[in-house]
C-alpha cells in the first residue's frame, strides 16, 4: 500500500495545505522544516496534560469509587468521536474545544458543591464526567501533536515531557494539599471548611489558568506549521479515511500482535505498582511509605520517561530498548512482590522505586512504538486504537482491586493471596511478551521514510 493512501488531510490542515503549497511555489521553497514556534506549542500542550491531571485528582477527593471508572469509560465510547476530532477538524479545533471542556470541568467541580445541592458529590461528579473528555480528546492525539511540530530528533522527547507533565499534575495536587495551613486545636467542623477554602481556591485558580491558556491557544496558535518538521508528515494528498486506515492495521499480523503486547503493558503499568500493594505497607510503616510513594517514586518513574525518550532519539532500537525495559521490569516486580511477602520494607521499596524508572520507560515506548509500526496510518487513529483495547481492560482490573479491597477490609490483609497471584500473573505477562519482541518485527516505518529524505 502507498503511504500516501493512508495519510489523513483534515479539513482545517487542507485549507492550508492549498495556500502553504502556492506560496512555495511563488517562493521556489517545497521543503519541509522547523518552526520556531514549537516549543511554545510544546509548553501549551504540557500545560493542558498538567492541568486535566490536576482537573482528576480533585474531583477523586473524598468521593466513591465510581469516578474512577468514568475516565477509562470514556475511551470505549467516545473513541470514534475523537478519532473524528482529531484527524478530520484538526488539532487546532481540537485543543481549543478540550480546553473549553476542561475550564467548565473546573469550574462546576467547584461551584456544584453543598451550598448549592446539599451534598459535595454533584461537583466532582459532573467536573470528570467533562474532564475525561477532554483527557480523551487531547491523549489520544499525543503523537500526533509531536509528530506535526517536531522533527524524528525531537518528537520522542517531546512525547516524553507531555507524560511527564501529565504526570507531574498529580504531583502538584498532592503537594498543594499536603501545605494546606490549618490548626488541629480547632473543631473538626472547622477544619473541614478551613480545607474546603483552600481547595475550592485551588480549584478556581486552575480554571482561571486554563481559560487563559485556551484564550492563549486561539489567538496565538492557529493549524499546523507552516512546513511540515518532517518527510514522513508532508505526504499527505487524500482525505482521512477511517475505514482504510483500520483495515491497513487489522491487515498487518505482526502490527496486531505489537498491539496486543502494548496493551498488557499499559494494563501493567496502571495497576501492577498501584492497585494492590499499597494499604499494607501504608499501614505498616506510614509515613515512611508516603514519603517513598509521593516524593521518591513519582521522579524515578519521570526520569524513566526522559532518559528513555533520549536515549531512543539517539539510538532508535526499539527491540533493545522494549527487551532491557522488560527485564527490569520484570526483576523488580519481583523484588518488589519478595519484599511485600517476607514483610521486609527494605526490599520493598527498592522493588517499588525502581519498578517506577522502569515503569516510565515502557509507557513512553509504548507510545511512540504504537505510532511507528503504524505508519502510515495517522498517529490520532493508532494511539486510539491502543486506548480503545487497554482502557477497558484498566477498567476491568480497577474493579477487581476495589471489589477485592472491599472483601477483605478488616480482615488479615496480608494473607491476601490474590495481591500476589496478580504480580505473579503480570511476571508471566511480561515473559511472554519479551519472548514475542525476540519473535517480532518491530519496523521503525516512519523513522525511515524521515532518514531517507533528511536534508
């Protein structure tokens, strides 16, 4: 198949391509380069990942589980309506209508609250029913934002500092609520509003950044560049057709089998560190434990992120790269499970913290891989692809853990064989998937078409 068959031509990005293409040719200029705008589009992304992540976690304050399940919910049905988005209104109007969501998300988090409806749980309801859309519209257009800004020697980092940033949202939330000033001598009932003050102060003032950024976005930042950063994003002659495009993944056996290993990965990550291993320790050595999963964890599992996205912009050896990420992965998953079982925290939180590294490392190629071995199908499509299969099956676990948590709450929790069945579960996972990445063909498709056409 042409590659040029599969590349998707929206309608804001076909206006331009008419005149960007007529005013090279009166200028004799048909080539492709960087914009020097770029990284300010890169900072304004950034931002928009930080903020829906800060948007989450306030909403997940105190309320009942269910919002947990909105956000990886949305994925499954909104999947066409952000693939639409993305690929045939553009980035442009994309972000802005994300943007616009996400300020509304903020604001009725805050206002919606007992003042207005007797009771808290109206805000934070109808704030992640919007933001996770949002969080749709704008994560599954990951790469492809990078790819249309950046050129093959910067779009993997790029990638990289929005997960970061998307990730550091958390650690923000976490940090301003940690510094809350109060006065334990004070009544309970006193404290209670004394935190609502400041966190419906937080609340404001995110929605005010976010509007600002949105106004920012429309008025600065308008479609594409003006070239294209790279060969492999200026052939594109046709209108996005999705039907040829998901037939060109489904064809592909070897892109299908990629898939499926990049879905257990990111069911992996979400929940092997995370679901089941925290109440014990939590409860066995507290702030100890805080401490190693707020301020040690988080970082190692950032770093993870940017040194793999530079080490791949520099050595792009995807095979060598996903093989080492197992295996660490793999050998503190188990160190980590050796600590929880013996009950020395030693050993634990070493697992833990440095399963974080690895952690950062594989969802960052799973990403940028996804986008790779797809091309040339549009990266918007690829990434959705990917989180149309794995956020339902995230869904699916995170019910498991809090059906399980609810079982055995109260009871001798460190008996619970089923935390440990579930590591044990993903180590299989994992080898299995390193056997298939020996087995596979993991084509660098879209890098070369770049390399061979590099100025």
């Amino acid at each position: 198949m042409d590659s040029t068959q599969a590349f998707s031509l929206n309608q804001e990005d076909n206006e331009q391509f008419i005149h960007r293409n007529s005013d090279q040719q009166k200028r004799g200029d048909q080539g492709y380069g960087k914009s020097p705008i770029r990284f300010a589009m890169l900072i304004m992304v950034m931002l928009a990942f930080l903020i829906n992540q800060n948007c989450y976690d306030l909403n997940n304050i105190g309320t009942p589980d269910y919002l947990y399940y909105v956000e990886p919910f949305y994925y499954l049905i909104f999947f066409l309506m952000s693939v639409k988005w993305i690929e045939e209104w553009g980035l442009y109007r994309t972000f802005c209508f994300a943007l616009i969501i996400q300020t509304f998300a903020l604001w009725f988090g805050r206002s919606l609250n007992e003042k207005v409806f007797q009771t808290d749980l109206v805000g934070p309801t109808v704030g992640e029913l919007l933001n996770s859309l949002a969080q749709v519209l704008i994560f599954n257009s990951i790469t492809k934002v990078t790819s249309s800004w950046f050129d093959h020697r910067e779009r993997i980092i790029a990638t990289g500092l929005i997960l970061i940033a998307f990730h550091f949202g958390n650690l923000t939330t976490q940090y301003y609520l940690n510094h809350v000033p109060t006065d334990e001598s004070k009544p309970i009932d006193w404290q209670y509003e004394n935190f609502r003050y400041y966190l419906e102060a937080y609340w404001l003032g995110l929605a005010i950044v976010n509007f600002g950024l949105f106004l920012l976005f429309a008025f600065f930042f308008r479609h594409q560049p003006d070239k294209m950063p790279s060969k492999s994003q200026t052939d594109r002659h046709k209108p996005f057709n999705f039907h040829l495009q998901i037939g060109t993944l489904l064809q592909d056996k070897n892109v299908k089998i990629i898939y499926e290993m990049c879905t257990f990965f990111l069911i992996y990550i979400f929940s092997s560190p995370y679901n089941f291993r925290w109440y014990i320790f939590e409860e066995a050595v507290g702030n100890e434990f805080n401490v190693v999963r707020e301020e040690i964890q988080p970082y190692l599992y950032m770093a993870g992120i940017l040194i793999t996205s530079i080490l791949i912009t520099y050595k792009p050896n995807y095979k060598m790269a996903l093989a080492i990420t197992i295996i660490g992965n793999m050998l503190f998953t188990f160190i980590g499970e050796l600590g929880y079982l013996i009950t020395n925290k030693t050993v634990f939180f070493i697992g833990y913290c440095a399963q974080g590294f690895f952690n950062g490392a594989l969802k960052l190629i799973v990403y940028e891989l996804i986008t790779e071995i797809s091309f040339p199908v549009s990266a918007g499509l690829s990434i959705a692809c990917l989180h149309v299969i794995a956020k339902p099956c995230i869904l699916a676990v995170t019910l498991v853990s809090d059906q399980s948590d609810d079982a055995y709450q109260g009871t001798d929790a460190i008996n619970h064989i089923f935390n440990d069945i579930i590591q044990f579960v993903y180590l299989v996972g994992l080898a299995i998937c390193l056997v298939l990445v020996a087995k596979v063909d993991l084509k660098t498709k879209r890098l070369d078409v770049d390399l061979l056409h590099q100025h």
